[in-house]
C-alpha cells in the first residue's frame, strides 16, 4: 500500500514537472521564432568607420566572409570570392568582408592598413567593412544572428578565418560554409538563389 501511496503522489509531481518544461521549451522555442531578424535589421561599421544599414542590400543574394590577410586560406579565398563577385555582382550578388583578428591575430592591421592591402594585393572590389570579432562576449551582433541562423558542425561559434554564410534575397541564412571551401564550389548555390 505505501507503494501504491507513493506511486499516486510522484506521478502527478512528475507530470506537473514534464508540462513547466515542455511549457518553457515551447515558449522559449517560439520567442526565438518571433524575435529573429533577417540581415537587413542589422547595422554595421564599414572600414572607414561610417554606419552602414544591411537594409541596402534587400533583395539581393550575400555571402558574409570573416577574413584574414595574413592566413594560409588568404589567397585562393580572395582570389575566388574575386571571381564570383565579378561573374554575379551585376544580377544581384554581394559579398561582405569582415575582416577579423581573433584567430592567431592574423589580421593584425588597422583599418587602413586592411583596406590598402585588400584592395591593392588582392585586388577586392566588395564591400570591406570594419574590423569584428566573431566569437566571445563582444562578437558581432550580426554574427551571433548568423551563428544562431547557421550552425556549425561541432557548436556555433566560428572555427576559423573565412567561414562563409549564404544569405537569400529576403535576408535569410540559407548555408554556411566552412573556412576550407572554396569559394567557387559555392558557385552553384548562388546561382541558384539568383534565379530563385
């Protein structure tokens, strides 16, 4: 009998139990649902330091790039995203650059200086925008939206220089990619959201 007792008082604790955290997982579930943005809420710095509102870029096609000019990936990613910028830009393509120094302090210059590097050894004409940090407490309010878009494999924060995030014409995360893919082997997905 006091096992019987026992059984009709727990399983009601335990139900109740079940239902809070249901109930709280669904409402925390459904804030987030509710309090995301697209890309466009957001408002950046550019390289000279000015406020840039991503509104500018609605309707278009993005692919946001934390970059490096002192990483092994450095070449052949500014080479390629070169290429992709001027085979897509005139339909509605865009790359961000944001230029970060939080992995081996492998961007170590100042604004200027990364300009004058970017656009002259590498020759970008992309948007290069200010200096960020990607990841820790004083991430980038736009790159915690794009973590919390995108995810990665191993956790959310980003592993290295030049992770890339594909952004649609409504200013959605629709992939992100890892710092060891090529910028041309994302060619197709951009085609494809360009047509869509």
């Amino acid at each position: 009998m006091d096992a019987q007792l026992t059984l009709w008082i727990l399983l009601p604790l335990v139900v109740l139990v079940l239902l809070f955290a249901l109930y709280f997982f669904f409402r925390r579930f459904n804030m987030a649902e509710k309090s995301s943005k697209s890309i466009y809420d957001f408002t950046v710095k550019d390289i000279r330091g000015n406020d840039v509102s991503l509104s500018e870029y609605s309707g278009k096609v993005l692919l946001v790039v934390n970059v490096a000019s002192q990483c092994g990936l450095t070449q052949t990613n500014y080479k390629e995203l070169n290429e992709l910028y001027q085979k897509y830009n005139n339909n509605g393509f865009e790359i961000l650059a944001f230029p970060c120094n939080q992995f081996r302090s492998q961007e170590p210059g100042s604004s200027e200086e990364i300009h004058n590097l970017v656009c002259t050894r590498f020759k970008a004409e992309f948007p290069i925008f200010g200096k960020v940090e990607v990841n820790g407490k004083n991430a980038e309010p736009l790159y915690k939206f794009l973590k919390d878009q995108k995810g990665g494999i191993f956790g959310d924060g980003i592993k290295w220089n030049f992770t890339k995030f594909l952004v649609n014409k409504e200013g959605k995360v629709v992939e992100r990619y890892a710092p060891i893919t090529s910028p041309l082997k994302i060619e197709k997905d951009i085609a494809k959201l360009l047509q869509s």
